[in-house]
C-alpha cells in the first residue's frame, strides 16, 4: 500500500462511539478505526446537560472532518507555493528591466 499522505484516508465518521473512515478500505488503508472511546465526553459537574451534549457533537464533528481539513490546508498551501513562484518570477523579471512590471 503506498499513500502520500500518513493519515488515515477521508472521510472519516462516527459509528457509536468509534471515529474511522465512512468506507473502510484494506487496500488504501491499515487502518479501520481511528479512535474509540467507552464515554463520549464529560461536562462540568452543574452544567446544562443540553449544552454538554452539543458541544461534543460538535467535538465529535470537528475530529471527524480533521482528514478533509488537513486535504484542504495541504490544497491551499499548494495554491499559495504556486501564487508565491508566480510573484517571484514577475519581480525577477522587473528587476531585470529596471524595475517595471
């Protein structure tokens, strides 16, 4: 199996309480459980239960969209390396004829 990158493949979702990829795969990766957990989070003892629980859904959410976020970050790095390249050359360029663009 050759990846590019080290992270378990997204999308990744939530079944009970194990965090893995919505389609578990053997030949794209090793892995078919991310993280398991017996409680899926605790609230401070006095706070609204209601309050508690979205909040870790919302936990939940953001660990689960970790592999699409990371995919997305590495994109817009790309994106940047290339706007930065594009800049240089054009500033090397003006520099080469005195300055102008």
């Amino acid at each position: 199996m050759s990846r590019a990158t080290a992270h378990t493949p997204a999308p990744w979702a939530w079944s009970g309480h194990s965090l893995g990829p919505a389609n578990p795969d053997p030949t794209t990766s090793a892995v078919h459980t991310v993280l398991t957990v017996e409680d899926a989070g605790f609230g401070f003892a006095g706070s609204d239960r209601e309050a508690t629980h979205a909040e870790l859904l919302a936990d939940h959410r953001l660990m689960a969209a970790a592999p699409a976020m990371f995919e997305a970050l590495a994109g817009a790095r790309a994106a940047l390396v290339q706007a930065l390249g594009i800049i240089d050359a054009a500033l090397g360029a003006a520099a080469t004829q005195g300055g102008v663009l």
